[in-house]
C-alpha cells in the first residue's frame, strides 16, 4: 500500500471541487423550490444552461463574475472560496485547474440529482 502525496494546488482544486459540489446541490435545492421537484426537464435545462454559461466564459474575472452572479441570484447563504472571492487575479493556471473543478463538481451534482431522481421513479 503506497502512500499518495497532493501536492498544495492538488488539495485546493479539490476543495474547490467539493465546494462546487456542494454549491450545485444547493442550486438545485432552490431551482426545486422555484419550480417544483416534479419539473425535473426545466431544472435539468436550467442547471446546464448555468454550466454552460460558465464553460463559455473566457477570462477568469468574468468566469468568477458570472458564478457570483448565479450565487447571488439563487443561493445567496453559501460560503464562496477564499480562491473565488479574494480580488487577486487568477493566473491563466489557476483559472484552468479552478474553472474546471467549478465544472466538474457542478456538473456531478447535476448528475448526481439526476440518478438520485431516477432511483426514486424506479422504487
């Protein structure tokens, strides 16, 4: 059994990740509540329109703008990064490694709901 090392980046993209995680669930909770549980294409479309609007985004400031924007607008009572809020600006690095552990953890928990909503359609 070896043993497995990350290196400091390697522990803050997963953070990240988990927060984004966290943070898609939350965004589905409250979609749930503005359009009911049984509206399940629209919160589907309405998440991945979200995703999709950030992929698109170019330059990390407006990336961190537009996911602040969708915070504020749906879950305003979510704890945001220090990565995310702090005013520095990202390296084009950075921007690479946290974009795209926003997206993916968005995105699991996007999937996650999905499976989660089938497993109870099944039952």
């Amino acid at each position: 059994m070896g043993l497995t090392f990350m290196s400091k980046e390697d522990k803050r993209e997963s953070t990240i990740y988990g927060w984004a995680f966290v943070a898609g669930k939350e965004i589905i909770n409250r979609l749930e509540a503005l359009y009911g549980e049984e509206n399940e294409d629209k919160i589907d479309k309405k998440m991945r329109t979200y995703i999709l609007t950030l992929r698109s985004e170019l330059i990390p400031e407006r990336f961190k703008r537009a996911l602040i924007d969708i915070l504020v607008e749906l879950v305003p009572n979510v704890g945001i990064p220090e990565e995310i809020r702090t005013e520095s600006r990202w390296t084009i690095d950075e921007y690479y490694r946290y974009s795209t552990a926003i997206l993916a953890g968005l995105l699991d928990a996007l999937n996650a709901w999905k499976r989660e909503k089938s497993g109870k359609g099944k039952k």
